[in-house]
C-alpha cells in the first residue's frame, strides 16, 4: 500500500511540472524556444577571482540545486561544470514578475543567473541577479539529497543522473581525460606518430579474444569488430613509420565483471629497431609520468594499498616467479607429460590440448598472479601462448615477452615483435589447429600479415595496455564500470 501511495505522489508531483511547462507556453515564455544563453563565468573561476570580479556584472548558467524561499528575497545555488555558487535573487532586483517566476521554478530545472559578485554577511561568494531566465525545464525529480542514487545499477544506467546528483563522479572523468592527454604528450615527445586503424576487419586478430560479428550488406560478407589494435600498426611499422601508437575502443565477445567490460580503450605502440626491453622502458615512464602529472605524486593508494611507482619496476620471468610461488621449477620440467604430472599433484586443471607451456601459464594463473602487487614485469612467456612473439635465441621455447602486473592484475602486454613470416605463418597453423579443435578466441591465420612480414619489418618492440584498468589505479577506482561513463548493462525488462 505504501508503495502505491509513493507512486502515487510521484505521478502528482510529475504532473505538476508539466503544468508549469503548459503555464509557461501558455504566456509566451516556453523555455524550449530558446535557442543559446551567454555564459561568461564559473562557479570555480568566480570564486577563484573574487577579488578582480567583485562588483562586476557576470552570467552563469546551471542546474537549479537548492532554492531557500524569503518573501520578497530568496537565496539558490546552481550548478555547472565545475562546482557550485549561490545566487542571491530579490523582486527589487530582478522585478516582480520575474521574481515570480523564479518562485516557480523547481530543483533540477537549468537557468541562466545574470547579475554582481558580491560577498555575503557569512563571506559566502555569491551572484546577485538582476536577471533569471528559465532555459530548459526539468520534467523529472532528482534523487534527495542525502538518499541520493545510492542503486549502483541505476548509477550506471542513467549516468546523465548520477553525474548531477554525485558531483564527486566528474572527478573521476576529468582525470581520465587529463590520462590520456599524458599519455599523447608523452609519446609524442619520443616522436611517436598517432594513426588511426579499422574497427571493422575480415579478420580478427592482435589477441586471444572472442570477437563481435557483424555483417556488411553492400560487399556480403561478415565482418569483425577489432578485438586489438595490432596487425594494422605493424603493417605501418613494414611501411616505414618506425614509431606509430593508437588508442582506440576495442571489442571483445567475453564476460563481463569487476576488471572486462566488452568495449574498453587500449593503446598499442610499436617502435622499430628496438625490443621488449625498450617496451619496458617506455612503459615505466609512461606510468609513472601519468601519475606525476595527474595526481602530482608517484605514490598511489589503490582500494587501502599503497603502490609505489617511482621505484624500477621489479622484472622476472614465468619460470622464476612460478619456482618462487609454487615451489615448481620448469627449468627442470623437460616434456609435457612431466609438466601434466605436475599439474596433477598441485591440482591444477588442464585439457588434452595443453602442452608444457600452456600449463606453466596454468601455474603462473593459479599460484602467482594475485602475488604481484607492486609494479612487476612477468617475462619470457612460452611459445604455446604467444603466437605474434619472437623465441629467445637462447631458449627457443621461450618468448620475449612481458606483461606488466599491478595490484595482481595485468595491465600491458608487449612483445619483441614476430617478424620471420615463415615463423609467423605457422604459428598461425598452430591457432587454426585450436581453433578446429575449439579454442574459439586462437587466431585466424592473416594472409596479409604475412605478406607484409614478407616484404620485411624490421626488429621491433610492441606494447599493447588497458587505458580503463590505469584510469582505475589512478583514480582508486573498485571497477571499470566506474571509470566508463557508459558502460555496457543488460537491457531492464
């Protein structure tokens, strides 16, 4: 019964709005019809400058947050992009009609507020208005202030919501923007050149990823949506670019939580001439440089744990850190029986299809993983799993390979890059042998790639990472809902 009476306050508190709309149009003063407002200032900038803009006609415009009524004077605050500031509107000062109106007006409704900076008897810089102009009309009810939108589905859902209601939010946002600018100016100091490659492809490849399928109408084939940014930018490398990065949304068919979401942003740079070591350098700085330029420190506290990033991250291989943590040295591991003997009496889960190298990395899963909370590189993955990587020349079935490891999650990948097409080409064998065997995320062989690798590319070091999980360690952010503004929900009933 409660709730029915609820429902029924809110349609009739709905209604009223849509009255005031209809009073509004009827008089000749529909907010809708109007077309631009003058902005010259902020709420921040006004209070950032009192001492220069006091006395000094402004106009800011906003949503109406708080209204407090007084007879013929009323205080309000609005809100723009960047905070909050309080108004100060009399009938002397804006005229009887529009004061008014101005009573009329409800929460959440957006305004333009003309009028003086002036400091209130509290030392509370606000604007007296000599005007208040209605632009747009709030037909919908915020949340209350101290219950807010607390529904985190509903949050993510209706975002536009959330950012009104939990100001706090925006931050978040500011600083992915003020990443990403990091990153470009970073690399484009070491002469890196920024390209843009197809989201839609004949064929996915880059990654061990499910992809999106979709169909092209005009040509009447399928078509994927890119699950990396990989076998373009290496193509450019064959080009002669030397030195091209990305950063672009990809698309992966996979399951959703706390760390995937099926559309995320990734950056893969790739520089000739240089390997996986180079990578790493180039990795180091660039997060560390995020962190300095955007939080000003090199300290961060990610959910209670404080990473340092301003020490060398530590670097150490599949091998060793798997013997650290497991007790299990696969240097003394010669075949993949012994590795699958291994596995069974550490209760490690394996297929048929796994060799040694697949269950190494089944070791690293299982007992290593979530170990890595300080910036760590992980290098010298097996071949099995690495099928656009060069061998080490000294251990054959061994790649130069690295991911780099944050708070026991991973957050770059990078190679010295695969460039002998005959190697290339049957590794790609190998991916379509899993994949008839149903691996569905093993790569597509990509008769082009070869072609280009035939044409030669020089030694190059490539690193593909996650834009979304550094936004969350440097934003101390739980999820990666919480650092996409419109992450992906399943449609409500």
């Amino acid at each position: 019964m409660a709730e029915n009476t609820n429902e029924k306050q809110m349609n009739e508190l709905l209604k009223i709005r849509r009255d005031k709309l209809e009073d509004l149009k009827a008089r000749g003063k529909d907010p809708f019809e109007i077309v631009k407002a003058e902005v010259t200032h902020h709420s921040e900038e006004i209070k950032a400058n009192f001492d220069s803009l006091e006395s000094k006609q402004v106009s800011v415009a906003g949503r109406l947050m708080s209204k407090r009524l007084m007879g013929k004077a009323s205080f309000c605050s609005i809100q723009d992009r960047d905070g909050r500031i309080q108004s100060y509107v009399s009938r002397d000062g804006v005229g009887e009609e529009e004061y008014a109106d101005f009573k009329k007006l409800d929460i959440g409704d957006i305004v333009l507020i003309k009028g003086d900076v002036f400091k209130t008897k509290t030392g509370e810089i606000s604007v007296k208005a000599c005007e208040v102009v209605l632009l747009s009309k709030s037909l919908q009810i915020l949340p209350e202030k101290f219950h807010g939108l607390r529904d985190i589905d509903l949050r993510y859902r209706q975002r536009y919501v959330d950012l009104i209601v939990n100001p706090e939010v925006k931050d978040v946002f500011f600083k992915r923007c003020a990443i990403i600018k990091s990153i470009r100016n970073y690399l484009d100091a070491l002469s890196f050149l920024e390209v843009e490659t197809p989201m839609l492809q004949t064929i996915p490849g880059g990654a061990a990823a499910r992809p999106f399928i979709t169909h092209h109408n005009s040509l009447d084939i399928d078509m994927y949506m890119r699950i990396a940014l990989e076998l373009p930018l290496k193509r450019l490398i064959v080009g002669g670019l030397e030195r091209v990065y990305e950063i672009g949304r990809v698309f992966r068919n996979e399951g959703m939580d706390m760390k995937h979401n099926p559309e995320f942003t990734l950056i893969e740079l790739y520089q000739a001439y240089t390997d996986y070591h180079g990578m790493m350098d180039i990795t180091e700085g660039l997060i560390r440089n995020c962190a300095k330029e955007v939080l000003g420190t090199e300290i961060v506290n990610y959910q209670g744990t404080e990473i340092d990033l301003s020490k060398p991250f530590e670097r150490i291989t599949m091998v060793e850190a798997v013997k650290k943590y497991s007790g299990v040295d696969f240097d003394e591991i010669n075949t993949t029986q012994q590795a699958r003997e291994a596995a069974k009496a550490h209760n490690i889960e394996f297929e048929q299809r796994h060799s040694k190298g697949d269950i190494l990395n089944l070791f690293f899963e299982e007992f290593v993983e979530d170990k890595l909370v300080q910036p760590t590189f992980l290098m010298d993955h097996p071949v099995e799993i690495s099928p656009l990587t060069k061998k080490k020349p000294d251990k054959p079935e061994y790649t130069e390979r690295f991911e780099l490891f944050i708070v026991g999650r991973e957050f770059a990948n990078a190679y010295s890059e695969l460039n002998d097409p005959i190697d290339q080409l049957q590794r790609f064998k190998r991916q379509e042998e899993l994949r008839a065997q149903g691996d569905d995320e093993a790569n597509m062989i990509d008769n082009d790639f070869i072609l280009s690798l035939e044409y030669g590319m020089p030694p190059t070091g490539g690193m593909g990472m996650g834009i979304d999980r550094l936004v969350m360690l440097l934003t101390d952010s739980a999820t990666i809902r919480d650092v996409l503004l419109f992450p992906t929900m399943k449609p409500l009933e």
